[in-house]
C-alpha cells in the first residue's frame, strides 16, 4: 500500500493537497501489521516510510506536515512495539480527522462572507472554495461567478459545471488572460491555496498574475483552504514541471515548453486567508 501510495502521488495522480495528504497518512497504517524486532527497528521503519510518502511530492506542505507530524508524534514515546503502533493509529486517525474536517470547516466559514448579489472570480478548481459558494448560495445567496479556464489542464471547466449544478449560481467560462478585462465587474477573486509558506502563497500557476492585476484594480483576492496547508519553517517548496504535452501536442523543433504546475504569489497581494481555525485579514 506504502509503495503504491507513493507511485500514485508521484505520477499526480491524485491532485487535491488535502487527498494526498490523507491517503499518505492511511498508508502508514500499512506498518502496524509488520513484525518488528523492537522499538528501534520500527521508527526507524516508520521514519524511512514517512520520509518516501513525503519526498513523491515535495510540493504539497500538507503532506509535509502530516507525515512529520505521525514522526513526531511516536518517535522516542514508546518504550514497547505494541505502544508505538498504537501512538501511530492515534495519530494516523487525529490527522486524518483534521484534514478532512479541516477543510469543511473553513469552507463553512468563509461561506458566511459572502453576501446577496455578489460578483467573485475564480480560478482553476478548489473543492473548498467551491463548497464555500455552495454553501452560500443554499443560505439564500444570488451569486455571479467568473471562472477562469485554468489552461493548460482546464480545470476550470470542472469548476463551471459544478457552479452550474448549483441554484442562485450564475457562472460564467473565460480564458484566463480575459481576467484583466472582467475584474472590474467583480466584487471578489476567491480561490484556494496548495499551501502557504511563511510571505507566499502557492497555487496553482496562473494565481500570480491574477492576484496582481486584481491588486492593481483594487479587488480584494480571499484565499480559502485548511489550517494545515500553511506552514513557516522545515518545508521547501518545489514546484513541478507537467507533461510538455499538455501545452502543445506535437512537439516544435527548437521550442523548449515550459508547463509548471504552481506559480508563487506574494502575500501582500491577498486580503484576506480564511481558514478553519482563523481568519486572517490582509494576509498572514
């Protein structure tokens, strides 16, 4: 399950921070059923495995933190092999709970922030963000929502169809460099976040210049997600670089193709970070 776990991170195929995150941690249960000589040799089974789950993708500060947190959590707290499994149920299950909790909470708060007749942008798809609106609008909220296409994968046309599906929603597709051309008909961009580290916020790429030329607009940028998506020390992010093919399918002889999965925007740029645990104005 561990390896498997790690092949299918690896290859993205599971993309939402927050799935990720659970699956590596369910995938450590996998060591409570293998025999071990003594303590020892379990954390240092447990360590090598976390570090395996946490290295397929560096990217994701939830995973990072999730599996430091089942290390911590067991590492030098035991003193028999039966204890130091079970320390790891305990936290393999506290964490799971906190993700998963996690980002349903802080959708429900941020659902409470938007008001009737309101305008926002969107980019890409973030299943938080998108419970948030949903949430709003069951309330009673009448919403206009833009949303960007998210080339080159196109998310955004997920997130369309989903807004499309919910009453008093009235979304709207665009190409993601229209967004200049439509901010001013916006009250809000909303969107949410792979992770924040200490001043940046990391999504996924075309976030960057969205926030900016919201910036100089004026629209607030509120970002949404988990509590356990911002970190501020012993995380480095490293972004990934996509398949060319998605840019352009039939390779050009002396074209080198650029397709990173993340962009790096400034938290100065955001107003607002809305999580389950706090609700931060103007940034960190």
């Amino acid at each position: 399950m561990i390896d498997e776990t790690i092949e299918e991170i690896s290859r993205m195929q599971t993309h939402s921070s927050s799935v990720v995150a659970v699956k590596a941690t369910t995938a450590l249960g996998e060591l409570l059923d293998r025999d071990y000589r003594n303590v020892e040799e379990y954390e240092r089974d447990l360590e090598r495995n976390a570090g395996a789950l946490r290295r397929a993708n560096p990217s994701h500060a939830s995973l990072h933190k999730a599996m430091r947190e089942v290390v911590d959590g067991v590492l030098g707290e035991a003193d028999t092999i039966e204890d130091a499994k079970s320390r790891t149920r305990e936290e393999i299950d506290r964490i799971v709970e906190a993700i998963e909790t996690g980002k349903h909470r802080a959708a429900a708060r941020a659902a409470t922030t938007f008001e009737d007749g309101e305008t926002f942008l969107t980019h890409d798809f973030s299943s938080t963000a998108l419970e948030a609106i949903e949430v709003a609008a069951s309330e009673g909220c009448h919403l206009t929502g833009y949303v960007t296409e998210a080339r080159p994968r196109y998310l955004g046309r997920k997130t369309a169809r989903r807004l499309a599906e919910m009453d008093r929603v009235d979304p709207h597709l665009l190409v993601d460099s229209a967004v200049g051309h439509i901010l001013e008909r916006c009250d809000r961009v909303v969107v949410g976040m792979t992770c924040i580290v200490g001043d940046t916020l990391y999504n996924r790429v075309g976030t960057f210049p969205l926030a900016a030329a919201a910036n100089v607009v004026g629209v607030p940028v509120v970002v949404v997600g988990s509590e356990s998506k911002i970190i501020e020390s012993d995380f480095v992010f490293e972004n990934e670089e996509r398949e060319p093919a998605e840019v352009i399918r039939e390779p050009v002889e002396g074209v080198a193709i650029e397709n990173p999965a993340y962009d790096a925007t400034p938290m100065d740029l955001v107003s607002e970070v809305i999580t389950d645990q706090d609700h931060y104005q103007d940034g960190l």
